[in-house]
C-alpha cells in the first residue's frame, strides 16, 4: 500500500483527481485530460490566459504554469532571460522560467505532496488553501508583469525600464 496523497475511489483517484475537485469546490472552472494527467484552469478575467495545471503522480506533485501566449523570439532572449533573473529576485513563492530552445516564457509554481498520508475523503481546508493559494500567486504575478514582459518583448523597452513597468 502506498503512503502517498490520494483521493477518492474510482479510475481517476489520486492526486489529479484530487486536485481538480479542490479546483472546482473553489468555484473554478477545469478542463481535465485525464490520460495526460494536467489540466487547465480557466481564467477569472475575461481576455486572460488559462493556467496550466500538470501533475506529476510519480513525485506527488501539481505544478501551475501561466503561459505567455507569443513565444519570445531569438532575437529578444538575451533581454528576456536578464529580466527573468531580476524577476525572480523580487519572487518569493513563483518564479519565472524561459526555455531558450522554445521561447516559452512563463510564471511557475509547484507544490510538493509528497510524504502526506493516504486520504479518502475530500482534501481537507488547508490543502485545498495550499493548491489555491499556488494558482492565485502565478495569476498574480504574471498579471503584475504583464505590461513589461509585453514591453520587452516587443522591442519597446529595455530591461530595466521594463521592470519600471511592473505593477505593484
């Protein structure tokens, strides 16, 4: 028997499961693939984008992506990855993260579950605050960036003008 978070009867037990119906008793609106074990939260604001939300069973973990809908082009990089680095120097439970390969820029945030004990029933208050408070933070922080990373990437701005832009 293993000692890991898992909810719920049925094919989709465990800790998407768990995670999606935490998602949804919060008042949020899911689209689940269950077969690629992620899903995506809809977004608050109309005109915004949806959270990414992946799963990863083998190490009890539930990693929240808010994606930049334009990928950074090459050009671009070298301003882009200097301004994630002084980002995420003022980030305490996010980050940003770029993939240079892809230019996919995003705000990242997981949470670990590992080594909490089986539970059958609905995750409890606290581990449904834990799992909200993760989503509403890469919300938060990709919306507070947004001017600069948009001011950035189009060529409008430098680095540290664009970081000018950030509201607090």
């Amino acid at each position: 028997m293993s000692d890991v978070l898992q909810v719920g009867g049925g094919p989709e037990a465990g800790l998407l499961a768990g995670a999606v119906s935490a998602l949804q008793d919060s008042g949020r609106m899911v689209q689940t693939d269950w077969a690629a074990g992620n899903f995506e939260v809809l977004p608050l604001v109309a005109g915004t984008e949806a959270t990414v939300g992946i799963v990863r069973e083998s190490s009890q973990s539930v990693i929240f992506y808010q994606v930049w809908p334009e990928t950074v082009r090459e050009e671009q990089l070298p301003a882009m990855v200097e301004f994630a680095v002084r980002a995420n120097v003022d980030l305490v439970t996010s980050c940003f993260e770029l993939n240079p390969d892809s230019g996919i820029l995003a705000v990242r945030c997981g949470l670990s579950f590992a080594g909490l004990p089986k539970v059958d029933e609905p995750w409890s208050a606290d581990l449904r605050r834990l799992l909200i408070n993760a989503l509403d933070d890469v919300e938060r922080v990709a919306d507070r960036y947004s001017a600069a990373v948009s001011a950035l990437a189009a060529g409008e701005s430098d680095v540290m003008a664009a970081l000018e832009l950030v509201v607090s």
